[in-house]
C-alpha cells in the first residue's frame, strides 16, 4: 500500500470508493485547515467532504450529511510497519 491516501474515500460499504483496508489504517482529514472527526466522504481533486450531522438518520439508517467545499488534506494517522 502507498504512503499517501485515495484520493476519493467513502466509510459506506455500498460505495464503489469503499476501501475497507485503507479505513482500518486509519486516514485523518483537514478541511479548511481544521481537522475533522466526522467525515463520510471525501474528494481531494475536486475540494469537498460530506460530514455526518449530529445524530440523524436517513430512512435507510445512513447518517445524514452535508457537502462542505473547500481545500481538503487527507493522511494516514499511522505508518505503513503498523498496518
């Protein structure tokens, strides 16, 4: 696996960017330069992360979202030797 992480990344196993080994190595992600905990997707090339709102649900049980544009930063929080 590379040092960098997708450039387009979603935690829903129904998305066709669900990637199951890159979310258990753990990808942290600043948007507008703060760093976010909530985020469900994210797209680095076209600038903007879907965060979860609160604790809502859809009626399929997915956690509702709102699209935030702006410069998206994404990482792995650990090393490669660790995964």
């Amino acid at each position: 696996m590379s040092d960098t992480p997708p450039d387009r990344l979603c935690a829903s196993p129904d998305s066709p960017y669900y990637n199951e080994d890159v979310l258990t190595r753990g990808v942290g992600v600043r948007l507008k330069g703060e760093e976010k905990t909530n985020v469900e997707e994210y797209c680095i090339s076209e600038g903007w992360a879907r965060l979860s709102v609160g604790k809502a649900v859809d009626r399929k049980g997915r956690p509702m979202t709102l699209k935030v544009t702006g410069p998206v930063e994404a990482w792995f929080k650990d090393d490669a030797k660790d995964a």
